[in-house]
C-alpha cells in the first residue's frame, strides 16, 4: 500500500486500487478501481516541504482523477508514479509484494489455518502454515488428515467451501500425527490466525480428541489486530483486508493459502501501524510489541485454558513486554471467567495475576447491551445457520463481551437487533434465574404464528465456533 492525502493506493499489473478514508469518502464517493489498461498518461506535481502535491492520472473513456499527496509526502507521491510505470510496462510494482522493512527484523512469528470437516470442535481435516523469520515468510506447509473418529461425519456444507470430501481422506494421516509434525516445524515460534479464537479451539480440542498433549502455546489474532488498525473499511474477512492491501490469496478456503495470507497481511499491518507510531527510524517490533502498540495482549494457551487475545486500554498489565492476556483476565470462577477450559470443573481453575486482575462486575453489568450495533458481513458463509437472521439476545454470555458475540454473529452474514420485534427471527437466550422479558416476547410471537426461534447460549456457540467454558465434566469434543 502506498500512502496518499486521505487515501491509501495499491497497483499490481491488472488494476489501481484508490482506498478513501471516511472523511474523503464522504467527500468525494466510494472507493476506485480501474484497469491499468486504461490509462493514457500520468503526471507528477510534486509535494514541497510546505505545499501538498498531485498525481494526475488521464484514463481512457472516464473522468480525469487526481490523487493528492500531503506536504513532504515527495517519496509515497514517486513511489505511486513508479508503481504506475511498472504496471503499465506489464512489470509487477515493487510496492504490490509489500517489501520487508529492516524494522521487521524482530518480527517472527508462524500462522496457522485450519479447514473442518463439519462444524464440530476439531473436525480438522487440513492444517496449514506459513512460517515467518525476520518479517519474511520462509517457508509454508500444508496437511490433509483424518479428523478424530468422534468428529468424522462430513457435513456437505462445509465441503463445498473448501472441496475436500471424505474419499480425499482415506488415505491420509490422523491429525495426531499431522499436529506432531506442525509444531516441530513451529518450534516454540508464537502463532497467528486469522479469527484465532476459531483456529485455536479447534486445535486443541482435536490434540484432546486424539490424547496429544499441546505445548503452551502464545498467539495473536489478525482479525482483532485489523480492527484496532484504524483502517477505512466496514468488513475484516480474511479477502476483504487482503483486496485491501493488495495481497493476493492463491487458492482461497485451502489451509496453506490462506495462512500465508494471514502472515502476510500481519506484515502490512505492521507497516500500517508503523506511520502511526512517530518513531524515526520505525520501531523495532516483535509481534508481542506490534499488538502492544495496539493496546492487545497475546493469548495462550496453557494449562488446559485458552485465554483470547485481550484489549488492555487502560494499560493494566503494566510496562512488562511479556505479559499476556493472563495478566488482565478474570480467574474462571463459578461465573465463568475470561479463559475457555477444557478441563473438568472438580479441578482448580488457573488464577490469573491477582495484582492486575479485574474486580468481578455485578451481573446486571455482564449482560448490559453495547451501543454500536455492527453491520452484517455481505460476503458472509451464506450456510452458516446464523445468515440473513435478524438476532437478539437476552441473558447472561459471560465469559464473552456481548459487543464481541454481536461482532461474531454479525460477521456470519445477521443483522443484530436489540429489541425482539416482528422483524426478529432468532433469539438466543442465554443463563438467567428466570424467563427474560425478551423470551417471554419472542414465546408470544411464536404462538401467534411469527416464524421465530429460540436458541440457548449453547447452540450459538456452537454456530459461531466457539467453546463454552461452563461445559465442566463434558468436555467440548
């Protein structure tokens, strides 16, 4: 990405790509895109120390367009001009391949995805990596495997997504052995996905299924990274951020492809986030730093509990530059807590740093509704029980933000309503001592004919992937 006046640029060999940030599209519409191809000239009036400067781009057929670059914006305004003459030349743009900066020397990490068989917890049926050293990617892996036997039965749904049938198992090998074979090659290297909290669960609740014991394990999340990058964009899919940084995704829904999309876009970031960061030269990240500088924990797993990726705000876990999501969440407790377990509940639950860790809040403040209603995702998995729904729910969600669940559900293609009306089609009630009002709406609706259903905590869950920490003695599997 090239860096403009209000706008972010990308130009591979086929088309320019014009990102506006919300104030120039309310300025001046939508974003552009156009093909190289109809180009007739451009031209360069470049920026001053003092006064901002313009590319001047002649197309063919269509409108003049003229990109502004800020003052002292001399080098991202050349670098545009090049960009186009490459492409125009039929060469690829050197800024397309989003060249490693030396800052990204510290910058090692390996990210992972996962293809399921069915929507059960660790129906892995494809395990993928991309391993990065130094801010480059060096290698990339990928898998076919036998899901555990408890997991097996295929679900068509999810084999039309990705096209791996149960015949293209037969003769693969068991995911144990699969698993073994990735973490040799991760080392003890930190992970990334992309919606980790799905990749994650998933793994360990395949290693459980198949008695292998799992390492602690650190990692990050691309898609919370992205959506406290400040970028001008409405939907964070794996191909959204991808078209928007101008990475190519080869062979999409295949493990391998999109880990290296994953890692690759996790190194964009990094060079988005950089121009925000004031430091000259830029500042010298690894990845605990570069979420750090986003105000984000790592998470881990660890001793059978998986702790997500947090938000630290208010800087709680302190100025210690190993600290994890441990230091802020809460202990699980009979309320549940901030970790996912996958142990039974006669043993001790992991405690988290008791000198930074929140206070318990009062239940009416655990199921109080957010502000922000997000927007359903378009490009959303149109077989995901959860598409084209209108959903509210009523009821305690703890250990999970409700704002989160509602970003969750949304991004599976629903629209999030806080109220059940006659336009609801799914509430989902969660815990409570009794009836909510909302159910006892949604019961009424029901019996007079409206097409509504009603899911426990359990079954959203399940829909979104996610692990429920209260299972206690049945483990998740």
């Amino acid at each position: 990405m090239i860096s403009a006046q209000g706008a972010e640029l990308s130009v591979d060999t086929q088309e320019v790509r014009v990102h506006y940030s919300p104030l120039y599209a309310a300025l001046y519409g939508p974003d552009l895109r156009f093909p190289v191809s109809e180009i007739t000239s451009v031209d360069l009036r470049s920026p001053t120390s003092r006064l901002p400067g313009v590319v001047t781009i002649e197309r063919e057929s269509r409108d003049t367009l003229q990109i502004t670059f800020a003052p002292q914006q001399h080098t991202e305004a050349e670098a545009f001009i090049h960009a186009l003459s490459d492409a125009r030349s039929g060469h690829t743009p050197a800024g397309v391949s989003h060249p490693v900066r030396s800052s990204w020397k510290n910058l090692t990490f390996c990210a992972i995805d996962v293809e399921t068989l069915n929507a059960e917890l660790g129906s892995i049926c494809q395990l993928g990596l991309a391993i990065v050293r130094n801010g480059q990617v060096v290698e990339t892996y990928s898998w076919l495997c036998q899901p555990p036997e408890q997991v097996a039965d295929p679900d068509p749904r999810m084999v039309a997504i990705h096209g791996i049938s149960s015949e293209a198992l037969v003769n693969q090998p068991p995911f144990s052995k699969v698993l073994s074979e990735a973490l040799r090659h991760c080392e003890d290297l930190p992970l990334v996905a992309h919606h980790a909290d799905f990749d994650i669960a998933h793994v360990i609740a395949a290693a459980k299924a198949s008695n292998v014991d799992v390492p602690d394990i650190h990692f990050g999340c691309s898609l919370i990274l992205a959506r406290n990058s400040e970028l001008p964009l409405r939907h964070f899919t794996l191909a959204a951020l991808c078209d928007y940084f101008g990475i190519h995704i080869s062979d999409p829904h295949h493990a391998e492809a999109d880990a290296r999309a994953c890692a690759e876009l996790v190194l964009a970031l990094a060079q988005h986030c950089a121009q925000f960061s004031g430091d000259n030269p830029a500042p010298q990240w690894d990845l605990p730093g570069l979420f750090r500088f986003r105000n984000l924990l790592l998470g881990i797993y660890t001793a059978d509990t998986i702790y997500p990726v947090l938000a630290d705000r208010f800087d709680r876990a302190g100025q210690d530059p190993s600290a994890d999501s441990r230091a802020i969440a809460q202990p699980m407790d009979d309320a549940g807590g901030a970790g996912t377990d996958f142990r039974s509940s006669q043993q001790t639950h992991p405690q988290a740093a008791t000198s930074s860790a929140r206070p318990a809040q009062p239940r009416w403040a655990r199921v109080a509704q957010p502000e922000t209603i997000p927007d359903p995702n378009p490009e959303a998995d149109p077989h995901n029980p959860l598409y084209s729904q209108v959903v509210t729910l009523s009821g305690d969600f703890s250990p999970f933000d409700k704002g989160e669940l509602w970003q969750k559900i949304a991004d599976c293609g629903a629209t999030i309503a806080k109220n059940v009306t006659k336009k609801t089609t799914l509430l989902v009630a969660g815990p409570w001592d009794r009836k909510t009002s909302k159910q006892k709406r949604a019961e009424e609706l029901q019996a007079k004919g409206q097409e509504i259903d009603i899911w426990d905590a359990q079954q959203l869950y399940h829909a979104l992937g996610l692990v429920d920490p209260k299972d206690g003695e049945q483990p998740p599997f």
